[in-house]
C-alpha cells in the first residue's frame, strides 16, 4: 500500500496534524489511534517499530552477494567413482596394510636377494613370547624376529643370508641368549657362552 508522502511526513513527525491538508487529516488520527492501540497491548520492554527494524537489518544481510568465485569453491558437488577405481583403491590400502615394509616374523629377508641362500631357522621354546635370530648378518641386533603362528612352541623364519660362514645366537623375550642346540657346530663368543656356526654355500637353499 503506498502512503501519501505528506502524511508520511505527519507519521516521521516532520509535519504536525493541522498542517496536513483536511483530506489527509482523518487518516492521520486513524493512523494516531492505531499507533496508540499498538502502545497500550504490545508487551513492555521492546520499543514500537523494533520488529520492524530488526526485520529490516535481517533484509539487508540477505542482500549481500557472495562473490561468484567463494559460491564455487563452498557449493558442494557430487562425486562419481567408478566402482573399478574403487576397487583398485581398496586393492592399495589393503597392499599398505599388508605389505611387510619393514620386518615381518617368518619372512625376513629385508635385502637384495641377487647371491643369497634362504636359510631356515627353528628352535624349540615353547615358554617364549618373542624369539629372535642374531649374528654378524645382522650385526648382533635383534632385528629378524622368528614366528609361531599354531602356537606350538616352535619358532621358525626363513632369511636370506650372503655364501660364507656366519654366527648366530636367539634371543629370548628380549633378553636372553641362547645357543641353537641343533647346531653343527659353535664358536667361543667371548664372554662365556658359544656362538652357533653355520656355513652357508651356493646349494644350501631350502
């Protein structure tokens, strides 16, 4: 509904009532006993006319234009994989999840394997959690670890090791060291126990 702009001016209280012409005069005082209405049932505290600001101000932030390149970047998008590029994708996490890219009990053979020997080890400790294998192919570190997957007891792990005659000890839980009592033959260690020997030629893979 438009207003007449001189009666606005008498509702903004730029014009008083007997300056309005007769016609407009009516409406003005309608206008006056409304107003008056509103004052005397609108609830206390909120001023006349705060809704209406208030809806105002909420107009003018919906006006506002985000920038085209914003919309682009937020708008959210639908994405189609096909279920062969799923399938390769599952294919690769469980290769990552699997891959033995570090040590892995029962299969040990970290290096290259151009001029190795697998050589199997196994020994008998039913009571240990942890079994190792040790010697100068690994540098007396106990980083080739043997594996007992039924539970047996029997620890055993293949590892590929260079021609030659190499020493070696298990040990135990991370702690104790114990001589291979299958061993063909032992070496004093110098610090009280003996080292099991084992020679290893071009035909001794197993």
């Amino acid at each position: 509904m438009k207003v007449d702009s001189r009666l606005q001016a008498y509702l903004d209280g730029d014009l008083r009532l007997d300056e309005l012409p007769p016609e407009l005069r009516s409406e003005a005082e309608a206008w006056d006993e409304l107003v008056e209405e509103v004052r005397r049932t609108a609830p206390a505290g909120a001023p006349l006319g705060l809704d209406a600001r208030i809806m105002e101000r909420v107009g003018e932030r919906r006006a506002v234009r985000v920038p085209a390149w914003l919309e682009w970047l937020v708008r959210p998008r639908p994405i189609s994989v096909s279920p062969l590029a799923a399938a390769a994708a599952v294919a690769v996490l469980l290769l990552v999840l699997t891959k033995p890219w570090s040590e892995r009990a029962g299969d040990t053979d970290v290096g290259p394997i151009a001029g190795r020997v697998y050589v199997q080890f196994v020994v008998d400790v039913p009571s240990a959690e942890t079994v190792h294998v040790v010697g100068d192919f690994t540098e007396w570190e106990p980083s080739i670890a043997l594996a007992d997957p039924d539970g047996d007891g029997v620890w055993s792990g293949r590892v590929a090791l260079e021609p030659g005659v190499h020493e070696y000890m298990f040990v135990i839980d991370g702690a104790d060291w114990m001589t291979d009592p299958n061993a063909s033959s032992y070496h004093d260690d110098g610090f009280g126990q003996q080292n099991a020997v084992l020679a290893v030629s071009e035909l001794d893979g197993t």
